[in-house]
DNA sequence: CTATTGCGCAACCAAATAGTTGCATATATA
DNA sequence: TATATATGCAACTATTTGGTTGCGCAATAG
C-alpha cells in the first residue's frame, strides 16, 4: 500500500479534514458532522493520515482526539522548495528583460 | 474523472517527470528513458499532467516537447499558506516561552 | 450491572487508476 | 513512394481507493 504525503493531501475530502483539525483536534464524530459522509468514511481518512504521519491522536476517556503534524506539511514545502528557484529565476529574468527595454528606450532604440 | 493539482503529484513517477522537464522541456521518448515504464504509460501521465495544466506541449516536426507550467506549482504553495501561518505561530510561541524562561533564570527561579 | 456511546476494524463493493497491448496518424528518411 | 520513427488513443486488466455495513470492545451513564 503506498501511503506517503502527496498521496494524502489528494483526496478533497482529507485535505478538508487537515485544513478543519489544524485549527483545534477534534473527535471523528465532530470531524464527520462538518462533511457530508460517515464516521466510518472519516474513521478510513484519519487512518491514512496518521499512518503517514500526518496526524497523532490522543485517547481522553472514550474520545479520541485527532490533531494535525503540522511539521510534516514542511515536506511539501520541501519538496516545493526545488521550484520555488526555478520560478524566482524566471522573475530575475523578466526583471533583467524588462531593464533592458527601458534602457533601450532611453536610447532611443524603441 | 477527478482532475487537480493535488491529484497530479500524488504519482511518485508523475513526480519524478515533473523534477525532469522543470529543467527543460522533454519529448515522451526521452522522458521514459529515464525510467522504467514504457512510453504509453509516460504518454498517459502528461495526459493527466496536461489536463490539469501542469503541462504545456510544443509540437515540433513529429516531436511533441513537454514543458513543465511552473506557475501552476503556486497553487500548491498557495494551499501550503493557510498552514504556513500556523506554524510560524508555533515557532512564535517557542520563542516567546524560551524568553520566559530564560527571564526567570535571571531572576533566580530556576 | 445494563444500556448507550465513541470508536476501530474487517469484509465487501463500485469506481478510479496505472499499466499493457494494439492500433492509427503524421513526419522524416532512403 | 516505401519504410522507419514519434506520438496519441482506445480497449483491456490488475490493483487501489473511497465508501458502506456490520461487528466487537472499551468507557461512560443510568
């Protein structure tokens, strides 16, 4: 079963349940009422996000609490990060591009 | 047939092909080279990376190169920045504990 | 102690997905 | 013009996935 963090954040449905238990760690019953689904159908997500670390739960009484791994997001961003130069790099090259027309057109070349 | 962003990229080999024509822009053929899937089923991956515009072709002669829409990978880090926020806030927190503590030593808690 | 509640888990099912095979089409080459 | 090459596309298959149903277990309430 593959199971890693790009996989996790491609369903709708768990990226709702990650963007609603960053705020506050919520139960599965509490996480279901916000979604058209079962507890069961959240039950399945919650599984796949801790399994890949995404998120830890904590047993109070017969509630469990489910809260974010807001650290592991970092990997996203990591794995972003290799862009991200790219595309500074293309506005460094817009910038430089555009320098030189204006001081083309300060020389009368326009 | 669902077709986003977050989709996309769940696809470890879709990934690697993303990584690939960042540099630059690559025929199927040359793609599939480098790793080891046949060229229909690369073919089938810039589809998918195609419809949802991660993806943009060039035709020349009988070679189609793909190049990859880098800003379209924003998206991404747009989604990223809801939880960005959160956790710079947690660093913020550390921070402003560490100099409680650090406070209290001063004045001989420890 | 019994009933209820919150939850996980396994079995099952329909839909989606990644990959293969076998074409068809257009461009290039001999 | 005949052949080779680069590619897309449709059909088929095995696997995965998201969801449902039903069960069992532990904690709480009555």
């Amino acid at each position: 079963m593959r199971r890693d963090i790009f996989q996790a954040i491609a369903d709708p449905t768990r990226r709702a349940i990650i963007a609603l238990i960053a705020l506050q760690a919520m139960t599965p019953n509490a996480i279901a009422e916000h979604f058209d689904t079962s507890r069961q159908a959240v039950s399945k997500h919650l599984r796949v996000l801790t399994e890949c670390e995404l998120v830890k739960q904590t047993q109070q009484g017969r509630e469990i609490y489910y809260e974010l791994e807001i650290s592991k997001m970092k990997e996203i961003d990591k794995w972003l990060n290799q862009f991200r130069k790219i595309w500074e790099e293309r506005f460094d090259n817009l910038d430089k591009y555009l320098a030189k027309i204006q001081k083309e057109r300060k020389h009368g070349k326009s």
